[in-house]
C-alpha cells in the first residue's frame, strides 16, 4: 500500500455557521447552510466519489475480513446497523487506495443521511494486520444551547431539544419546531464553533419576542340557511404564555340574529404543549344551537335546541425523523355530552354522555416539490367518567376506524403560482353509530364546498374527498381558486361510497391588506343521490381583522 493510506477524512459538511431560518422552508434552509459548507483540507478529495459506485480490482490491495468501528456505541442504535450492514459489503473483498475512498465516502454519506454532519471520520495509521480494517469516529458535540438576547441557556431550550450531547441535525429540526410551536417568537438558529472546545459546537436561538398575545375578530355568513344568516367570532391567541414554547387559544363565536331563532353560541380552547420528541394537547368544546323547528303549544312555540360539549387529551410522540419525512404515534382519550330541549323541556332520548380512548399513527413527507400527509386512527368507546349509553338505543360500543390522506402541491407556469391541493377522509365502523355523537354527516357548506343540503344526511360509514386549485394572482396576496368536493355517507359499510352522495364545486376569491383579510365565494352542486335535496346556488364571505 502507498504511504499515504494514513490520512484524516473530515466530514463534507463542515463545522461553521449556519444560520436557520424560522418557518416552513426552515428546515431546508438548515440542511443547506449547516451542510453546504466549504470542506476542511484534507489529504483525499471525496466529493467527485458516487456514494453508490462499485469497488475497483485494484493491486496492491487489502484483503478485508474484519471492519472496526472505533467509537461507534456513541450513535444511535439504528445507525450502528446500518454501519455493519455496510462493513458487511466489503469483508472478503480485496480493496486498494481507492476502494478505501469509496467505503469511507459511504461511511461519512450515512453519517449525513443520518443527520450527523459535524461527526468527522478517521483512519487511523495502522499495520492493517489479519485483514482487520480499524476507522475512528469521532463525534461532533454540542456543548451549548443558548438565547442570544441574554447569552444564557434557559429552561424552555432544555425543554425544546432533545436530550443529546452529539450534534445531529435531526434533533436540530425537531428543537426548531417545538420552539415554533409559539408562532410570534419567530426562531432562527445560528450553528458557530465553540473556540473553547474542540468539535464542539454552540447553537444560538435569536427570537422575535418571548412571548405574545393575538387576536383575529371575523364576520361571516357561511352561506347556511338552517343557521344564523351572521356570525361573529373571536379568537384569542396566547404564544408562548409559560415560555415552556406553549401555545392556548380562546375562541368564541355567535349569531347576529335580533331573535337568535336559528342561533348559535360556539365555544372553543385548544393548548399544546412541546416536550423534546412528545407534545401535549389539550382542547374543548361548548355549542348551543337553535333551531326555527318547534311546536305549537296553548303558551306559544318551543322552539328545538342542542347542546353539545366535548373535552379531549392527546399525546403525540415522534418515532422517527429522517431528512425528508416524520413519523408519530398520537394517543388519548376524550369524552363527549349531548342534550336536546323543545323550549326549557329536555328531550329525555337525546340525552347522551359518552367517552372514548384513540391510538393512532401519522406520516408527513417532504415531497420534491409539496408535502404528504397520511393518517390513521382506531377510536373505541369506553366506560370512564361516567359514561352512560343511550335511553333511547340499544347501539354495541363503538369502534371506529378513520384513515386520512392529503397532499399539497405548487407549480409555476410562465412566472405564474398554482396550488394543487387535496384531501381523502373515510370513516368505517363495525356497528351502527349513535348519529348524534359519532356518526358524520354531510350537507353544509363547511362539508361539501359550494352544495347545502336543506335535510341533513348522516351515517356510520363515511367518505370525504376535496380538491382545490389556487391561482396566486399578480396582485400581492391575492388568490383566486376553485374547488370540487364529494361526499358521502351510509350505514351500510359496503356502499358508504355511493349510497347518499354528494358532489359540489365552488369558486370564490381571497386576500389580505396589512390587518384586513376577506374571502368570497359562490358555488352550487353538480350531483346529488335521490335522497339528498339540496339548493341551486350559495353564496358566502368573511371578514376579519387581526390585532
């Protein structure tokens, strides 16, 4: 072997600044400027190597029966796999100078895939006896999170970042979204070498703000004729209130009506809070609803009502990160009242308290041009809290299965933005399902986009499918787009598809200026089954002001 077979290989993807912006592209951006940095010198070029290339026949060569990893217990178990996966291509091969080159330029591609990009990798001098080839990996660290307002670390960095002394860009991106998780502060995160510590590294947070306080006050009318003809709503939005990077939100909605005969009080809070690999939610909901049906009586009407509250705790756990996807298990338990009144009298039939535990799984994936998202949950009944089952049924618990799919997709022709955008729901159940509580229904507008059933139908098993098309006008936020919509429901799981149908297509127009946003449409349905009976024409808009 020439002289040379001693020399250092340090990591492509250098140890220098980096500097990671807040928002969606932000996690690209930190694969670009932390890995795109210009390579240390180094006795041996690998850049112009194919990671995927073959082994040259080369003379002199090493006859490889054994290959060490020195320092490799330090890495994730998954990866130290992958690394003997990878030894094991080359024992009983006979590699030279350049087979060498090869093998340790896939060895540091893993390193990157994997999101190691300060680790650096080493072949040490030595006798390469018994066939044994010996590479050191030496790690490259953190020995520091701090806030740059302060130059101090604080708890809520502790908080954000998962628990790691070895610098993995992984782990970077997962911090970055936690810190995220209150939208106002704003991160971006700056990677520098700590001059005090050899392949060390310091990660700087620069914010915005600590903490922050929003609000959003809208009008609409939603094109629904069965409701109130206006709605007002406000939400108020709280970033960062513990500066543990939580979130909670406040929102409340009602009608405008003068007799509030169709009215609707609506109620809703909603807190998440991030922990490293783990987020906690917590929401709830409260709706009286109004409706103009009622009965004739020797005192006057009574007019039909509903109210409806729900409190739900969800826990989310990444199982895995990869450059390009996210993969998290989510679980938790929630439980659902409903009530019905004619005037001040309750409708004993209608009375339900039910609760449930949900296991699920959900994939998100980075595409080359949009993003993937899959998602499927199981949702069963259950007897805590006091549940009790229907008076008036006699229904099994249920047992529900929901699967969700949906993908987004921007192109550009001549200079001009499009947004493709669409989402699949399905809903299936081994038994009928309470229609008050579990059951879906479709008809609205808030359901199939430019149809409004003026009877309402629902069902166990349910289908969901949405399109939408944006055109990203020349006038600054400004979009144009049109949509196509299906849905359908049924109780008899192998028609769910096509028992009671739905189809609607709506165009409508939406933009902002400073404060102020509004969108419009007007739409109508295309198909309908016999059963539906729907209007020819809705329209809708809204207002809102952000402050």
């Amino acid at each position: 072997m020439k002289k040379y077979l001693f020399f250092l290989l340090v990591a492509i993807y250098g140890h220098g600044y980096a500097q990671v912006d807040a928002g969606k592209s932000s996690l690209q951006q930190a694969k670009q400027e932390i890995t795109h940095q210009q390579p240390v010198a180094i006795p041996i070029n690998l850049q112009h190597i194919n990671k995927n290339q073959i082994y040259p026949v080369e003379f002199p060569c090493l006859n490889i029966k054994f290959v060490f990893f020195n320092g490799q217990e330090l890495f994730a178990t998954s990866l130290q796999k992958k690394l003997s996966s990878l030894a094991d291509n080359i024992i009983g091969q006979c590699l030279g100078d350049e087979g060498i080159k090869i093998f340790l330029t896939k060895v540091n591609q893993m390193f990157i895939d994997s999101g190691y990009v300060t680790t650096k990798i080493s072949l040490p001098e030595q006798s390469f006896i018994y066939g044994i080839l010996r590479i050191e990996l030496i790690p490259g660290l953190i020995s520091d999170i701090r806030y740059a307002d302060t130059g101090k670390s604080h708890y809520s960095l502790c908080t954000a970042f998962p628990q790691a002394t070895i610098l993995n860009l992984r782990d970077i991106e997962q911090g970055l979204e936690n810190l995220q998780n209150s939208p106002s502060t704003q991160p971006k995160i700056t990677v520098d070498d700590d001059p005090n510590t050899a392949n060390s590294s310091i990660l700087t947070i620069n914010r915005q703000k600590k903490r922050a306080i929003r609000g959003r006050l809208s009008v609409d009318n939603n094109g629904l004729k069965d409701h109130a003809n206006l709605m007002i709503d406000n939400v108020l939005m709280f970033d960062n209130p513990t500066l543990l990077n939580d979130f909670f939100y406040f929102y409340i909605s009602r009608d405008l009506d003068t007799d509030h005969s169709r009215g609707v009080k609506i109620g809703t809070f909603f807190y998440s809070l991030p922990f490293r690999n783990w987020q906690f939610i917590l929401s709830g909901n409260y709706q009286d609803q109004y409706s103009a049906d009622g009965i004739k009586t020797s005192v006057g009407n009574l007019y039909k009502s509903s109210r409806s509250k729900s409190l739900t705790a969800q826990v989310q756990y990444l199982i895995k990160r990869r450059y390009d996807s996210k993969t998290y298990l989510n679980f938790g338990t929630s439980i659902a009242t409903n009530n019905g009144y004619f005037g001040s009298i309750e409708i004993i039939s209608h009375k339900r308290r039910a609760t449930y535990w949900n296991i699920g799984l959900k994939h998100q994936r980075y595409l080359p041009r949009g993003e993937l998202n899959l998602a499927m949950e199981y949702k069963q009944g259950a007897n805590w809290f006091g549940a009790m089952p229907s008076p008036a049924t006699d229904l099994k618990r249920p047992q529900i299965f929901n699967f969700s799919v949906a993908i987004n997709q921007p192109w550009q022709i001549s200079k001009q933005i499009f947004l493709y955008e669409a989402t699949a729901a399905m809903q299936l159940s081994r038994s009928r399902l309470d229609s008050l509580l579990e059951a879906k229904s479709i008809g609205d507008s808030s359901r199939v986009r430019g149809a409004m059933l003026t009877n309402t139908l629902s069902g166990s098993h349910s289908l969901l499918i949405k399109n939408e098309l944006s055109w990203y006008t020349p006038l600054p936020s400004h979009v144009l787009y049109a949509t196509l919509d299906y849905g359908s429901v049924s109780e008899d799981r192998a028609r769910f598809w096509r028992d009671q149908y739905l189809v609607g297509t709506s165009i409508g127009l939406k933009g902002s200026y400073k404060q102020l946003s509004y969108s419009a449409f007007v739409g109508f349905p295309l198909l309908n089954s016999s059963e539906s009976k729907h209007d020819h024409m809705v329209s809708g808009f809204r207002l809102t002001f952000s402050y």
